[in-house]
C-alpha cells in the first residue's frame, strides 16, 4: 500500500518540476500567464511531443530511434514536392503520412531482421534519409505550396481559438495513451521492452512489435514535419536537424526507464512541456542566448534529480 | 488411464556449436501421469524439453503427440497442442503487474478489436491464484516486486490455468517453501485426477518420491532409462543420474567447535527485521531456517554490508564490523554466496575466469596488474577442487548448466579464503552430486575454522548439515536448536509463528 | 479561422515618450558573423537609448518562428528578423504583421509578409564577387576548389550560386573538387587535406565561410602550398581580416556586420517614429584583400 | 575450442568490413593507397579514435556520454585562452586536461551519486558546457596562441615521419588496451558493465569505477580538443558538435554492446578507421556532398550487417 503511493509520488516527480518552473516563470515575466502565450507555448511544444509521443512507443520496447529529424524532414519535402506539383491537398499528406510510415518500418526491419542495434541502425538512416533528402530538395527549400486553405489549417488554424497543431497533439496523446493502455499491442511493447525472451516464449511477436513501434515513430514524426510544412509555408532540407535529441529528453525527462519496459506517455507530454516552457520562458526573459544553454541544461539536471531513480 | 502415449520423443539429437548436447534421447510420457525427468545439472533436461515445445530446433529424432509427426517451430505451437511449460529460468516481465503477466501472450480482448477486457482478467486472475492458495498475491501488484517465490507461483498459475493436456514443471520447487510446494501438489494431483500429464524435473530427491508415477533419468545427454516409481528407490535413482554410488547424502561432520567469530547483537533494519541476536563460533555450522520472505535474505544482507543498518551491532572477534560497502566485509573476511546467482551472483557474459577473479582481483594481482599465471592457477584449482563441468576456464558462465553456475558462484568465494561464509540458499536448483560436493566443502571449511552461515529452505539440507538451527518468523528470532534437537515439524512449527 | 485570436485588437501602447522595444530574432549565434551582426547593434541600440531583446533560432527555423512568436508577447515597437531562412519565416512575419508589428529583415528576405525595409548585402553577389577575384588572380585560367556549407543551408546554396555564376562561364576555370565541410574549421582543414591527396594542381580555393577558408589554409600550409593557391573566403571576420593582412589568405567578402547591425538599428528607430524608409537598404559588399 | 573460434570469427566482423571499404577504395582512387594519404587519413581519425576510446570505456560500463563535444570545446578553449594569456604550453595543456578530467568527473559524479541515466545527464551537461564555453569565449574563436614549439608539436609535429597526433593516439591506445585487458580497473569495467549488482555484491566499488571512466573520456576528450587546437592554430567555440554520434558509432561499429560488459578497444579502432577512411574516401572520389551522407550510412550499416548479432 505504501509502496503505491511511493511509486505515484516518484511518477509525480516530472509534474512537480514542471510546476516549479512554471511558477517561476510566471513570477518573473508578465508575459508568461497571458492566454496568447499559453496558446503560442502548445502550438511550439505540438511538433516536438508529437514526436516524442512516437519515441516513448520506441523506448518503451527498449529501442531508440535518432533518425526522426531526418524522417521528418523527407517527409516534409516529399509532402510539399506533391503540393507544389499542384496534388490535392490531403492526397498529399496522406502520402507523406504513409512514406513515414515506410522509412520507420525500414528502421525497424534493420533492427530485428538485420539484428542491428537501434542505435546504430537509426544512426545509419539518420544520415541516409537525410542525404535521400538533400537529394530530393537539391538542397533548397520547397516552397510555393498550394493556397490550400486545409492545408494551411494544419499548422496555423485554429479551432474554438485552439491552435490546430495543439488539436492534433492533443488527439494523437489521446489515441496513443488508450492504444498503450487498453490494447494488446500496448501491453505487448512494454513486455517486449520488459523481457523480450520472456515475451517471445509467451507467443508475442516481438519483431513485428518492434517493427510497428518504429513505424508509428516514422508516420508521427512525419505528422510533425507536416505541421512544420504549413506553419513555415516551405520545407527545409535541415528541417528537423537534432530534434531526436529534444524527443528523447521529454520521454526521459518523463520517467520513462531507457532500458525499456517503463514509463508512460504522459510523463512525455511533461517533459517536453518542460522543455517548451523552459525555451518560451527564457525567450520572455531575455537571456542572453549563451546563457541559456546553462540554464536549460541546469533546469533539465535539476527537474530529473527531482525524480531521482536509477537506471 | 490409457496406455497410449501423449507424447513420444526419440532418438533425439541436439548439438551447440558442436557440443553434443543430447544423444539418441527418448522420451514418453502418458496422458494422465506424473513423469519425473532426473539428471545432474548439464545432463540436457531443459534443452530436451526446449527442443520439444520447438524453443530450440533438433537436429535428429522425431517428436509426436497423439500419435501425429510434429515440427513445433514456436512455443506458441506447442501451446495450441496443449502442451505448456513453466520454464527452470523465471520468465516475468518485471515491471508489469500480477495479472498482465497471468495473460501475457494471451490476453482477452473485446471481440477482435485488440481493447483489453481488464476486468475479466482481473477475476480469472484471482481464481487462478486461489486455486493455488495464493490468494495472499494481489493481481495489481507490479510483478518484480514480488518475492522470486511469488513469481514462481505466478507462473505456475499461467500455465495451469491454460486448459493444457500436459504441463511441463522445470524446477517449479527450487525457489518456494514448504508451504508453497504442498499446495503446488495438491494442485498437480488434482490435475493428474482430471488427466494432465506433468513432466516434473527436480534436484529434489523427496518431491519425486512424493508425487511422481514413473521417471526417466539422462546422463551426459544419453538416455539411461524410464522407470515406474515403486520400482526404484533412492540409491538407485542416484546411481543411473550419477554412474555410481554416492554413499551418504549428508556427508559426517568432524569439525571442531572453536571460539566465537561473529557475534550479532540486536540487530535490525527498518520494517525488515528486528531484534536479531546470534553468534557463529569457528568451525560451527548455523543453519537459518524460515519461510519465504522471513526475511533471511535481508538479515544476510545486512551483516555484509549490502544493505543499511538501523539499529544494533556485529562484532566480528569481539570488535565491532562496521561495514558500508561489501568490500569492507570482504577485507574482514566474510564472503557471501547470495541467493540469486544471475541478478545477484554472476557477471554472465564473463568467462568463469573472469567470474572467480572478481572477488579475487588483488590476489591474482600485483600492483594494479592481473597476473594471467596466478590468476589460472587460481582458477583452474577451484575449477578442479569443485568439479565444474566445463570445456575450460574461458567459457562464457552464461552456457554452464544451472549447477555448474552455483559452483562457479562458490568458487569464486573460496577463493578470498574466507573466516566466515554466508550461504544463502546454496544448492537450489543443484544435483545430488553437487550438493554432495558443496557440503563436502562445507564441511572441510570448517575443519579448517572457518565459520558458515547457510540459508536455506530445504529442510532436510538445513537438517542435514547444520551445528545449530536458528529459525526465523517474520523478521524475528522464533527459536534456535542444537543439532539433534530439531526435527521437521518443529522447525515448521517455529517458522509458522508457533510457540 | 487561420487568425490568431486575440491578435487583431491590439492597443497602442508603444507611444514615442517611452524607451524605443525593439525585438531582435537572430538566425544563430554560433557563427562570429552574426555575432558581430548583434553587437552591431546592441551598441547602436545602447547609444540610442533603446531596449533590445535578442533571440538566437541556432540556424533551425521552426525555433525562430517560437522566438518570434516569444518576442510578440513582449509588446515589442519593432521586429529586426535575420531569417534562417527566406521562405520558412513568412508565417511568423505574418504573426507580426497581424499584431501591427513592422517588420525589418536582416541579412536574409523574407519570401512572404509586409516587411518595411530590407537590410543587406547580398550573398549570391559576395559569390559573385568572390569569383570575379579568383579570376582575376588566376587570370581566368586554373583548377579550383569549393568548400561548401552545410548541406541545405541558405548561404551555401547563394554563395555557391554566385561563385557559380562567375566560373561556370569561364572555359579556363574549372571546379576540380566541391565537397561540403559544414561550415566548420576543423572539417575546413580534414576535407581540403583529404582533397589535396587527389589533387595537387590546385590554383585556388573559395569557401563559402572564413572558418572553412581558415581550416584549409592550414591544410595548404602544412603541405607547403599557401603561396600557390589563392584562397578567399567569406564574412571577413576578425580571424580571417588577421589572416589577410598577414598574407596568409588572399580574399575574403566582407559583408559588414556591424553595419548591417547599426543600420538597422537607426532605421528601426525611424520607422517607429513614423518616417518614411526604403524598401532595401543596402549595405556595401567590400572585398578585403589586406 | 570450435566455440572460441566462431567468437574470434564474429569479432573479426568490422574488420572484414574495414578491409573490403579499403580494397574498394584502393581500386576506385588512385590517391588512396599513398603514404602521404594513409598518414593523413591516420592523423584526421586520430581525434575521433581518442574521443571513441573513453567512449569504450563508458559504454563498456553500461553508460553513455553525450557531451564528449562540449567537454572538448571547453577544455580547448580553456588551454588556447591560457596559451594566448602567455602561459607556459606545457603547463596550459596539464591544465587542460586536468579541466576534462574535472568535467568527466561531473558526469560521473551526476550519474552515480544523483542516480540520474547517462543519457540525459549528460544530455544536460552537453549543453551547459556548451554555453559555459560560448560564455567563456564569447561566441568568437581564440587565435593569437603562443608560437610554442612544443604547443605546434602537439598537432603538426612528426616523429620519425609519422604524425605527432597519431603517435599520441597509439599511445593511448596500447595503455588504455593494457589497462582494460590487464588491470583490475579494467576487470571492474567489464564487470560493472555485465552485472553491476553482482560486482558491488563482490566488493566492487561501481560508483567509483563509473566516475573514473566519465572522467578519463573527459580527458580524452580534451586531448582531442587540443590536438585540434594546435592544429587549427585556435579553438573554436562550436568545436566537437555532433563528435559524440561519430564516436559511440566508432564504439559500435567496432562491435562492443550498448548494453555494456561487452565489447574490446581494438574494435572501436577499427570502428574509427571505418568512418575515417569513409570521410576521406568520398572526398577523394569528389561525390557530391549530398551522395555522401547516403552513401555514408550504408556503408555503415553494411559493415554492422556484415557483424550481425542482436543488441
Ligand atoms: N544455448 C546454449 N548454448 C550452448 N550450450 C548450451 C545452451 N543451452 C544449454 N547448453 C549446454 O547444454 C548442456 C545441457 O544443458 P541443460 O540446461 O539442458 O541442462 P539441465 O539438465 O537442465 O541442467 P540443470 O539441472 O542444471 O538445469 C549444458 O552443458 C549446457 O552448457
Ligand atoms: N525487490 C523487492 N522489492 C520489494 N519487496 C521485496 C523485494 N524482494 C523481496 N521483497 C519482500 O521482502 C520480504 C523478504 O524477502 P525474501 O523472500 O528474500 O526473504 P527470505 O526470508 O530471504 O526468503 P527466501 O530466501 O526463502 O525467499 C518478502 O516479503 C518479499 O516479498
Ligand atoms: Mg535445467
Ligand atoms: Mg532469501
């Protein structure tokens, strides 16, 4: 009994360092409580949890993925590519969703069939989805996008006044929290992540597990890039460039365990809530750029040693 | 009862990376009987039940059930044709709870949508534990923190409550009490009465005897024979298993009692355990006896270092030990063989070499520098002075037999030549020879002077060996006996919280 | 909708009485140019007695339109935007624009969105610039060498467009190697080394920074080739000017920063105070060359 | 005996790998397979080799470090700002080092005493001494470094016609290949790395062991910055981005498990050599910058392929 509570207490960990930061942050600049920067804030953090949501899914099962900027950023140009040709708006995303779909389920047949380490493996494909952009894009921007209105919707609409990215992130945590849950396949990714051999002796297909994780990875990450894709009106061939580093520190900053088999989605929506706030926050307050990699740094160190566990 | 047989193995082949592992191997078991599988550690038994339920491909022989070829390429297979395992190594995922590891695999949906029905699972969960009179295991309790005894029972309920026609036990006991196992054999004479067929592997020689219909004992990956139970005894068993006679099972005691070594006073540790008080005295055996979760463990634990005080003290000749790290202990002179081999004993992926060394790094070396020549010699005279089975010093522990990776865990405690061992439960899961071979040790050590503690659930062994007997009830002292004071049931008696 | 709510009803209250907000979003920090770009003018701004907030996108565009984004809650007078990129900082213009923010680019056009005035010099003509004195030096004829940017990145793709534009022209002058060394100097010094190994011939090089320009006169000055091969460089930082005036680069395209900074700070300040500016204000390419 | 084989054969993987990257090389450019270039292709691996080998280390021991980078920054920045000041080079570079072993020992000390995961605690650390060197530096390199003969040694130097940095990377190599292979220290690497409760149980102190190995890559890292520093004739505040990724792929490549207590010092050389000779072979081949970074990660994932094991 005591345990539990125990154990809640160490989940809530991440939310306390959160508020705190937060509280500072709204002691400190008066622009920070306004509902025009809370608003602003959600829509900032949308691309990077949406990925991380992907990443906490990889995670959980013991893997890691670092080739999601690079995913997202072919799916970006591969997306914008059809727009500007003139493509149906949503035939497009669709495309796009799908091909992220592929360049994950590429990762995670590299890791189970190939037996590659993930990391490795998404090192690998990190720097081949990226040249594969590079070459796709010529190295420029894709721009003159359709007009679109539902594609511009995507990354600067509103709905009831909520941003629409901050409505897609909001519905992916709700599908993938109920999916990790309440689904055979959620209880598989933590068993496999937990005990693979124990898992696969149970019957549970731990390869096609794997597989799908990273795929859902692939698709949300390409999700992300299409939100960017509309918000930014063009897509980058460096779009994306180190995000893998930010999705990975909101799903640990989270409490999810990177040796697999622990965690939870919500503690990711945490962490890079801690994240976009910190880097909102210390925009409002004028650090000075070189500064602010201390700080957030240090905030990062601090909010984990709040939730002080091992391995 | 009929005559046919379920299943029929024969002439079964199987090697690993050329090591012959089993060699023309039959095996039979009829529907309806309890078939007990004997052999020392590393005889193959779990590779030939591996190699049955499609774990590991054979490489000769053929297998049927009911009459019919199969080719099982998946557990799962075996499973659809009624055919379940309780694996010798714990297969609980750790951080998920009770229930979700009761129907790992094969969990309940609604309809095809792949939506749990949690609920549902919660309750068959529950009449599954009561079955087994473990009701006292609460289904939402994260797995890993239960007991590895709790966990045991976790998955002996998985498989009994899958409906199968022949359910295979590799080791189920090595890790419950006697409380535990008695209701694990009502439920397999239950079982047995609706016609499963159990295949039971045991280093416990009492179980067999107890429970079992007919045997088959392996040697070396041979097969030697099958026999009824009643016409058997236990020498004869040991002798197909060993290849000879083994004499005695509890080999006599010479040593002489001398002063006092380690003396405990008070002692606790948090909700743990409290008010423990005892001395070992040179060359004196103290047999600690209790039922799982006693808290043993921890008192053991606590003495060397690896755990936190929180009131009393140990005086090791008479001056206070006050230890914060294992190390210190070690430099005292206490070893301790922990319970646990693979979380808590072994680095496995190192080669026994490198396993022995660990504790003995400063005596193998010479300023810093490991010295190959001591460090082999070292080696090679445990290897020898234990019989680990072993195709040389550079093996990887993690290929050894289950007993043979005991042995190494022992052996890499003799090496630092120690004034005290503790052994916490130092035989599960090891062969007669072997258990033989340890007490043996046992026994030499303290000829010369050397104090032991050992933990231990079986009762015969706790018997068997012990100067004195100190049982443990609920993180409290409940009695101590002289040797020849105690019997079976009053160290039952005492460990129930009886007066 | 695709309007920000809350947006459109926007008091005035950066009245001239008070201190001159300015907002400054800077494509990154990790590069002396644009730091130079930013004390430019911080000091202007200093001197003018007007309050500046600067934010660094670390040369990732999605972080530039948050720091906007950021900056617009800081009921900021005047944005100044260096764009990390052309088109992909429309959107956070447009936020600008709806929040009756004027907007002042830096360095970098914005593709979309009212902009007042545009302050710069133009990379594709520093390309330019760079090749006509190549030329020059080699008088049209000779191998050549390109070190590019990071792979992607706006100035890579200007500056090499421009040097192109000179090069591809003249029959003499031929790229025999153009790899990308990432606008670092370390990699400037690896990949000109590992070029050098094939090609010993070389008569100049270009790199689309000074660093990289920097990295690869070591290279050349460790195979003791420096006074053969002319090597120019770009952004004329203070590393790079020391390298020229001692002879040990030849070029490099000075595109001012402080400049451009102070620049654009004073015109900052006349366009909150309503007067009138133009729509690009230039601020002269030099080429150094001692 | 059949068994040692197949193991020493599975090792041999990388190096297959290596071998047949070098033979391809050697047919396609002319320029490969000369002294000049086989020494400069050395000296170029030579900082990343020296980064990857305390990165050995902590991954032997289960961990990770992600701010090899930033610590080679700062400590450059750090020895070139006490060179410019006029110090003594010697003592400017044993300041240095002693300033990476300091930052190590941060790590180690996060790690072990505030049990926080080596992924994100020296996620953190990566960006504060980051920003502590951006703040150090003020964004802008430090020239004007001492004409120290010794200090120019360091980098540009050659023994007996091999380069200075390349001789310095042997010499680690053959005390730290001792240190693992025949000390205790090395013994408790494999050790904690296999099975830290079971080491700490054996009287092994594995904080200790954990500290000492984040510091000796601290150093090793420095040693790395400085080399480069002599060679770049000044630090760069950006110096060393990304170099952690080419390191733990040097690690794994080299055949030594992310999961620690697995994995041998001749493989990350190997490791290393296989993405120098890379690097070096596509600018020798001219292919164009976007080409490379797809041919780059195949060739990665092939030469891993060709080591295929699981985790
Ligand atoms: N995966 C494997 N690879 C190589 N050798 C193996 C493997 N599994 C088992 N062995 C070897 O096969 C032999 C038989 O092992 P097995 O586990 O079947 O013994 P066992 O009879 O179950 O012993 P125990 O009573 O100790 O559990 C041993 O010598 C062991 O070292
Ligand atoms: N990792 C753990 N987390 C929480 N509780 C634990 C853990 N390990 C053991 N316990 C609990 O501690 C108590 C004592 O543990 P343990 O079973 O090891 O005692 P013991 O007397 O040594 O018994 P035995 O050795 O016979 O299993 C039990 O109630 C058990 O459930
Ligand atoms: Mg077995
Ligand atoms: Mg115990």
């Amino acid at each position: 009994m005591k345990k539990k509570i125990v154990n809640n207490l160490s989940q809530l960990g991440p939310l306390i360092g959160l508020i705190i930061i937060v509280i500072i942050l709204g002691f400190t600049s008066d622009s920070f409580f306004t509902m025009n920067n809370i608003l602003n804030l959600l829509r900032q953090i949308s691309i990077n949890a949406l990925i991380a949501f992907g990443m906490t899914f990889v995670i959980l099962t013991g893997g890691i993925d670092l080739s999601v900027g690079s995913i997202l950023a072919f799916g970006s140009a591969l997306t914008a590519g059809m727009l500007a040709s003139g493509m149906d708006p949503m035939l497009a995303v669709f495309i796009g969703l799908l091909a992220g779909l592929l360049m994950g389920a590429v990762n995670g047949l590299i890791i189970t069939k190939g037996k590659v380490a993930p990391f490795i493996a998404t090192l690998a494909t990190m720097t081949i989805f990226r040249g594969a952009t590079l070459v796709y894009t010529d190295g420029r921007p894709i721009t003159g996008l359709s007009d679109s209105f539902s594609f511009e919707m995507i990354g600067k609409g509103y709905v009831f006044g909520v941003p629409f990215p901050v409505i897609l992130m909001l519905i992916a945590f709700a599908v993938l929290f109920f999916i990790l849950r309440n689904t055979i396949f959620g209880r598989q990714v933590y068993s496999v992540g937990g005990n693979e051999e124990a898992s696969i002796l149970s019957g549970i297909r731990a390869d096609r597990v794997k597989i799908w994780v990273y795929s859902i990875t692939g698709m949300l990450s390409v999700l992300a890039g299409i939100i960017l894709t509309s918000r930014l009106n063009s897509a980058q061939p460096t779009a994306g460039t180190m995000y893998e580093l930010d999705a990975i520190a909101a799903v640990v900053l989270g409490g999810t365990s990177l040796t697999g088999g622990r965690g939870w989605l919500t503690g990711t929506l945490i962490g890079a809530l801690i994240i976009g706030v910190l880097d909102n926050g210390l925009n409002l307050l004028n650090v000075s750029s070189f500064y602010q990699q201390i700080v957030k740094g240090s905030v990062i160190l601090l909010a984990v040693l709040l939730d002080r566990r091992s391995k | 009862m009929n005559d046919q047989n379920l299943v029929k193995m024969s002439e079964i082949d199987k090697s690993f990376a050329g090591n012959r592992v089993l060699q023309n191997v039959n095996f039979s078991v009829q529907a309806g009987e309890v078939h007990a599988l004997m052999g020392e550690n590393g005889a193959g038994k779990s590779t030939l039940i591996k190699v049955l339920t499609g774990i590991h491909s054979r490489d000769g022989g053929t297998i049927t059930v009911k009459g019919k070829d199969v080719i099982f390429s998946h557990p799962k297979e075996a499973e659809k044709q009624g055919i379940v395992v309780i694996h010798q190594e714990l297969n609980i995922i750790p951080h998920l709870t009770v229930t979700e590891n009761m129907f790992l695999g094969k969990e309940l949906s609604i309809g095809k949508t792949g939506i749990l029905r949690k609920r549902e699972m919660q309750t068959q969960t529950l009449e599954s534990l009561k079955r087994l009179g473990v009701e006292n295991i609460p289904p939402n309790e994260t797995a890993g923190n239960l007991s590895v005894g709790k966990q045991q029972m976790i998955e002996i309920a998985r498989a009994i409550s899958t409906n199968a026609e022949m359910i295979i036990m590799d080791e189920p006991t090595a890790a419950l009490t006697d409380r535990e196992i008695t209701s694990l054999f009502k439920v397999i004479e239950s079982l047995r009465k609706q016609g499963v067929s159990i295949v039971y592997i045991s280093h416990r020689m009492e179980e067999i005897f107890q429970i079992c219909d007919r045997i088959t004992v392996l040697r070396d990956g041979q097969y030697i024979g099958t026999k009824p139970i009643k016409e058997t005894s236990f020498e004869a068993i040991v002798k197909m298993m060993v290849g000879r006679d083994l004499g005695e099972r509890f080999p006599e005691r010479s040593s002489v009692i001398g002063d006092t070594l380690l003396e405990v006073k008070d002692l606790a540790r948090d909700e743990w355990f409290e008010g423990i008080n005892f001395q070992v005295k040179e060359g004196e055996i103290l047999g600690v006896a209790g039922l799982m979760g006693a808290g043993r463990t921890e008192i053991m634990e606590t003495i060397f270092g690896a755990a936190k005080k929180s009131k009393g003290q140990v005086l090791l000749q008479g001056r206070p030990l006050d230890v914060t790290h294992p190390r210190d202990s070690i430099r005292a002179g206490i070893g301790f063989i922990t319970e646990d081999r693979k979380d808590e004993g072994l680095v496995l992926n190192l080669s026994i070499r490198e396993n022995v060394a660990l504790t003995n790094l400063k005596a193998v070396s010479c300023g810093g520098w490991v010295s190959n020549a001591r460090e082999r010699d070292l080696v090679d005279d445990l290897i020898k002075k234990l019989h680990v089975r072993t195709t040389g010093r550079d093996q990887e522990v993690k290929s050894l037999s289950g007993g043979n990776q005991q042995k190494v865990v022992i052996a890499k405690w003799l090496g630092i030549e120690p004034r005290l061992l503790i052994l916490d439960e130092p035989t599960r899961g090891v062969d007669v020879g072997a258990k033989k071979e340890i007490y043996h040790i046992m026994n030499q050590l303290t000829e010369q002077g050397v104090a032991i503690i050992m933990v231990s659930s079986e009762l015969p062994e706790i018997l068997g060996v012990s100067d004195r007997i100190m049982v443990i009830h609920e993180g409290k002292m409940a009695k101590v006996f002289k040797r020849g004071e105690a019997d079976q049931e009053k160290i039952m008696h005492a460990a129930t919280g009886g007066e | 909708s695709t309007e920000s709510p809350g947006s459109s009803s926007d008091d005035e209250s950066g009245d001239s009485d008070e201190s001159i907000k300015i907002g400054m979003s800077i494509s990154t920090l990790n590069n002396p140019f644009f730091v130079s770009l930013r004390d430019g003018a911080e000091a202007a701004a200093e001197e003018a007695g007007y309050e500046i907030t600067t934010a660094d996108a670390q040369d990732d565009s999605a972080s530039q339109v948050s720091d906007i984004e950021d900056l617009i809650q800081q009921d900021i007078d005047v944005l100044l935007v260096n764009p990390t990129d052309s088109s992909a900082i429309s959107s956070a213009i447009e936020s600008a624009n709806s929040a009756d923010i004027p907007v002042i680019t830096v360095d970098r056009t914005a593709d979309e969105g009212e902009v007042v005035t545009h302050i710069a010099s133009d990379n594709v003509e520093g390309g330019e610039m760079a090749g006509e004195y190549i030329a020059e030096q080699l008088e049209e004829e000779g191998d050549l060498v390109e070190l590019e940017g990071i792979s992607g990145a706006s100035a890579t793709r200007e500056r090499g467009e421009g040097f192109h534009n000179i090069v591809d022209e003249l029959d003499g002058m031929e790229v025999a190697a153009q790899q990308s060394a990432d606008f670092d100097r370390s990699n400037g010094l690896n990949v000109m080394e590992n070029i050098l190994q094939s090609n010993n011939e070389i008569d100049a090089v270009f790199a689309h920074n000074d660093e990289m320009a920097l990295g690869a006169v070591e290279a050349l000055e460790s195979n003791d080739l420096a006074d053969e091969v002319v090597v120019v460089g770009f952004d004329a930082t203070a590393d790079a000017r020391d390298a020229v005036s001692e002879g040990r680069m030849d070029a490099t395209v000075a595109q001012q920063p402080e400049l451009i900074g102070e620049e654009a700070i004073a015109t900052a300040g006349q366009v909150v105070d309503g007067e009138e500016v133009d729509e690009f204000i230039p601020v002269e390419l030099e080429l150094i060359t001692e």
